[in-house]
C-alpha cells in the first residue's frame, strides 16, 4: 500500500525552511508514497481543513530549485500550540479525524522548539489511541536554539546573513573622519547564537565589530559606556552588535527600559525590538558622538539571495531523513545534525527523542563567550564558520532573485474574500 | 609630460562608488598619467595633507575586481562644503598650493549635488588665477537627484537592493494566517526614487508592495489610516514602502511627529529615522492589528553584495569618462549619463556644465506617481528596471564577499594615535 504523508510548516520564517519542505517531498515521491500533502498554515491551518496536494504545486525540477531559493514557509506558518491533551480533547480528536480521513500514516512538521511540543503531543496521544501514524519533526530555527541538534537549518543562512552585513555596514562606518558609534540589532530571546555570528565579520579584510552582547551575560549599561568611550580612544568608527534579548542585571530587557509600545506574538512572547535605539541614545547622551541603530528586522531570517549552501542542503538532507525514519517506523523523533568533524567539515542526520528537545533551549556555553561578557571566542567561531560556507545563488529573473509561488495558499489564505 | 592626476570620493556611501574610482584609476593609467593620486577623506582630509598613491594600492586585477565589489568609499569621504571664496580666500589658496605641490593636472571628484559644488567652486577660483588644472566631477549618489544626468551611479544597486529586500519581505509577512501590516522606511530626503524601486517587488512571483508613499506628495496621516484598513478588508499581510522624507501638509516630517533625539550629518541635514516607526504605532493603536516597522538605514546603501551590474559598470565608465575628458581639456563639468532607448537599454556618457548641477535636486515627475499618490506608475518602473539588471557576483572567501581593504588610509585616519 502507497502510504499517505501530510507536511506542515510552524514558527518563524527562515530562507531554509522551504529546502527542507523539498526534502520532504522528494524524498516522499522517491520513495514511492502515495498522497504527498502540505498543511497550509500548519496544524492550526490544517485543524480548519486548510491542505494542498504538493504534487501540483511542485511540479518541476525548476519548482524545486526556486523553493529551496525562496524564503518564509511556503505552505504557511503558525504560532499555535496545542492544549494539553486534557484541556483539549476535541482538538486531538479533530486533528486525528481529519488525518484519517485523508489516510495519513506519516506527519512531519518542520519548526522549532515550541513546534517540536506539536510532534511531542502529537505522538503521545496518538500512543494513548493506538494511531498508526508516525510523527517525526524536522528543525528549523534561524535561532539555533534546540537541544541534543548540534545545530539547526536556517542557522547557517541567518549567520551568513549577518556576517556578510556586518562586514558592509563596518565598511559603510568608517567612510567619514569622525568618531562614530553604530549599534546594530539582532535576533535571539535568549540565546546568543546569531549575534555572536557577528564575529564572523573579522577577517583579512575587515576588523570585524568591536563588542558583541548576547543574552547569556547580563549587561550592565554604565560598564558598557565606558567600554565603548575606551575603544573610541584608539579607534574613530565603532560597531556592537547587540542581542534584542540582552538584559540588564535586574532581569529586565535592556528594550524596555523606555517606554515604546509592547506586542506581543502568537505564543505570548513579547516581541523584542529598540535595544539598539536605547544604547545608540544613551551613547549620544553621554559620549556625545554621532550614533547609528540599525534593527536587522526580519531580513536576518528572510533573506534568501544570500543563503549558506551548507545550510540549505542540510535542510533539504534533514526533511528526506524524516521520511526515511517514518517510513522505517519511527515516531516521536526529531531528526538531528550530528558534527562529525570540523576539518573538512562532516555532519550527519540522526534521530533523537522528541521529549528532549521540545520547549528546551540552547544557549551559548559560557566558554564561548570571554570572560568580560563581550565577546565570542576562537571555539565560538570554529562551530559557526562552517555553516556557513559556499552560496545557494538566487535565480535572478529581470534582476531580482525569482521564488516560487504558493497559487494555491494565496486562494485559500491570505486573499480575506 | 605625464600629467599627474588626483581623484577625491565625497558624500554619503554607495555600493558604486568605488567602480568609479577604479574607472579614473585604469583610465588614467592607460592614457599615460604620471602619478594617480587618491585624496583620503575627500577635499577635506587632502586640506591637511592627506593623500596616497593609488598604484600601491589598486596594484593586480584582482584588487581592481575586489575593488568594483567594495561598498561605501575606499579612499574614505567627508560630507564638507567649500566656503563663498571671499570667505575663505585661505582655504583655496592652501587646496591650490597642495595640489601645485604634486604637480596635479587633472582633478577628480566622485559625489552628489553638495559635492558638485566643491567642483564648481575649484574651477571658478582656478579660472580666477589662471590654473592649469581641470576639475571634472563623476556623479554618485543612491537618491538619483541630480540634474541633467538621466540617472546616477549608485542608484541602480540601490534600487535593485530595496526590490530584492522588498520581495522576502513581502513573503515573511504572508507566513502567519493573521493581519499584518509591515511598513518599511527608505531613505531619500526629498526625492522619492529609492522608494519608488520598491515597486520593482511586483512581479510574476510577488504582489508587490500595497502602497508607496514618496516625499514629492504631502501625506495625510488619517487618510494613510483609512486606505490602509481599505486595503485590509480584501488582503491579511500588507505592505507599505515610505521614504524617510514624507511630510505633513504642514510641512513637518512626519519622523518629527514624535520626541525623540534630533542628530545632523556634517552638512548640517537632519538626520530622518523614525518614519515607519511612528506610523505602524499609529496603525497599531487605530486598526489594532499587529504591525512591524523596517528601516533599511545603511544597509541600502552599502549592500555590494547584490549590486547591479549594469549600475557597476556604468559606475566604472563614468569614471573613465571624466579622465578622458579632462585629458582633452575640459574643466567645470560633470560626467553625465545619457538614455538612449530602452528597449533594448542602451546609455552613453556626455558631460555638462557643473553649474548646472551643483546644488540642485531632481525629483521624481508628478507624472509618474498615480494620482492619488500612492504608487508609481509604468513610466516609472520602466525608468528604473533596466538600471537593476544583472549582477555582478561577489567574490566570496569563506563564506562571506571580499572587499579590498585600504590599509594605508586606516593607518593615516581611522585609527587615532
């Protein structure tokens, strides 16, 4: 029998998810399933009867090269997590109907940690009713944040991102003879793993930014100052990156120490933004020189036209291994990159217990961080710069780099008709 | 005699601005220049002796293909105005001694309007005093707002960066099943040409953005609010393109409509952020739904990572076309770009008399932005499109665009010692 998968995709956009939703397809067709669904905006979409046949989506070899080239989640994304199985029985009991209708026997959802506790319950009710469908989740995270993985697709094009930017943006800071502070902002709650990226921008030919502060360390804005008045002795244009997710030793976030306006996303997390606005004033205040904030914004997570091919051909590996794993018989796994060795870079695909990755988080460890909290180490450095090595050129057509197009998402989703 | 030749770099940064260097310095090696002085830090930084000997620098071709790829000003730039000559008779008198003092036949300078001006001041004093140095200026600036010259050098990249940019974003803001509405800020003061290129985004595979709001049109914040909840009613995810320039009627920017710091550049411009900020506030606390604000700040103008090709190498001509002129004699005059057809593209140099150039801004034509002001029209994608054609690849070393460093000019000016 042609067994039957369904693909969702969860969580924040990066330029590597679609790579891995390929892998996923391809590998699916490959290996001869039957119907090769896609849930359009994720379970939530899917709860409220919204899927895609891929087949007629992906079509061609050329449809597949541009999806791997196009950022943010083609099916749809969502911030939604599932109740506990107790307070939500009818959501299960829909899920699982909605899945047998359609005669799924493997589900794959590719997210990260909070997408992982979909997979993680997924499966677990699944057990309580004797369901024969596999879950196997597949990571996906700009914020290389998830455990037991040793990192994360879309990690890589998000640290080739900003070490690529930071390396103009200190050329942009040194075009004028004066003294200059340029604060720039990037993702990551708690984690410093895209920020410190940021160290990648020294090199041969570029100093690189001059601090780097992550989340790990608490951040103290007097000490601060004067760091940055002491590098400006010996040095006119200086550049810090900053984590959105710094704090101040009180626990509070450094961005809300004014008083702009608080969002929040789809799980409650506050959204982060005006770290480097604060710091870049502060600095004005109190130094006196010209100063510059610059918010990478969701460009560090969408911006597919500079992707890491390392990135995006680990993605792709990381959804065929999911089908190979479900359709061997796992479930309740999420497949994992295992670093084989640095030099030459090697790294595997395995398979690791949900339950131990789902809702945990990664951080930075304290030995890659110096001692003065301001900066990555060499160690720091080895682990990243490989992911981030040789390009996926975009597909240029009439001089901007081409995707592809969800016909069949637009109808359903986005167009409110 | 081998004339000696000097090339100065003035204004704000470009990714383009370095492929005219490189088209002063081969073209004035291949028609037999003597030496091919570069000023460090422009007109301002030669004032105290500040120069360097480009053959030391630019010595193989892969420096000259490293240096077509290197954003803001390898020589450095200065944003500094020449006094009224009756003001600062000493000023010219120490510029004319300098440039004596290296025997300087021919004199160069890459920049915008203000820069023009420091062209068109030296010829006026160097016809006063009967001097045998010709003074030709090669336009650049992102805003593509000088006159006579069809378009400017730097733009295209600029151009072809905010539509590229404008596309990922488009597709981020379409990954969660919700309402949305991202407003992105794009520089240009008063001229709306950068942020009309945002219309470039629609295309076969993107909607584009939903409106364009450039400074040449007074903005009427309610009627903003009103379109955009319009827009709403048929579409989640929309997406708004606003130059950092637009005003109320009024007159006041609509960045002053909130408190926060004021900064200045150098020529005493103010310094405009805040845009996108202070209206996807206002949306959020109106229409309620969840907003997000972009500001590309330098990254526009110093992404050489994606810059164009046509741009680059009409950069590099332009250059090369202000040697040849200055060989054969002419001074007071600024390289100009002249369209010849569109279909297929094609574009020469001219030159024309600086006096008409110095000083003055070109908008963009009433004619090409729709009535109600909330777009361009297809004159004007036509203008612009052919401008962003092709790329010319970064040449990447691990993992990341290489650019040709400046060490001597780090030694004489950004390190103080």
């Amino acid at each position: 029998m042609r067994e039957n998968v369904i693909v969702g995709q969860s969580g924040g956009p990066t330029a590597a998810i679609n790579a891995s939703l390929v892998g996923v397809f391809k590998t699916a067709r490959e290996r001869g399933a039957g119907q090769i669904y896609g849930m359009v905006h994720g379970i939530q979409g899917f709860l409220e009867g919204h899927y895609l046949d891929l087949r007629e989506h992906i079509q061609t070899d050329l449809d597949i090269e541009l999806l791997k080239r196009t950022p943010s989640a083609y099916l749809g994304s969502c911030r939604y997590k599932l109740p506990e199985r107790q307070e939500g029985k009818e959501i299960y009991e829909e899920i699982f109907r909605r899945l047998d209708q359609l005669e799924i026997r493997a589900f794959f959802y590719i997210g990260g940690n909070d997408s992982m506790d979909t997979i993680q319950k997924l499966t677990d009710y699944g057990d309580s009713i004797g369901s024969p469908i596999r879950f196997v989740g597949i990571p996906k995270t700009i914020d290389n944040d998830l455990m037991v993985t040793d990192h994360t697709p879309g990690y890589g094009s998000a640290a080739k991102y900003i070490g690529s930017m930071l390396k103009e943006i200190i050329r942009d800071g040194l075009v004028y003879d004066l003294k200059s502070v340029t604060i720039v902002e990037i993702m990551g709650r708690n984690a410093g793993w895209l920020t410190g990226a940021a160290a990648l921008a020294a090199c041969e030919d570029c100093e690189g930014p001059d601090m780097i502060f992550m989340p790990e360390i608490p951040f103290d804005i007097q000490q601060f100052i004067s760091r940055v008045d002491e590098v400006q002795k010996h040095k006119k244009s200086v550049v810090i990156a900053v984590s959105e997710g710094i704090r101040v030793p009180d626990g509070r976030y450094v961005c809300d120490l004014t008083d702009h306006l608080e969002f929040k996303d789809d799980f409650g997390h506050k959204i982060l933004y005006g770290t480097a606005r604060y710091l870049s004033d502060r600095i004005y205040r109190e130094l006196g020189c010209k100063t510059r904030a610059i918010e990478f914004n969701t460009l560090q997570r969408c911006a597919a036209h500079i992707a890491s091919r390392v990135d995006i051909t680990e993605a792709f590996q990381a959804g065929g291994a999911a089908v190979k794993a479900a359709f061997e018989g796992d479930t309740g796994k999420m497949v994992i990159l295992r670093r084989i060795s640095n030099e030459p870079y090697q790294c595997t695909t395995a398979l690791a217990d949900v339950h131990a990755i789902a809702n945990a988080e990664k951080k930075v460890p304290r030995e890659w961080i110096n001692k003065e909290g301001t900066f990555v180490t060499p160690e720091f450095l080895s682990y990243v710069r490989p992911l981030i090595q040789a390009e996926l050129t975009p597909i240029m057509v009439d001089g901007l780099p081409r995707h592809l197009y969800c016909e069949g998402r637009s109808k359903l989703s986005n167009r409110i008709s």
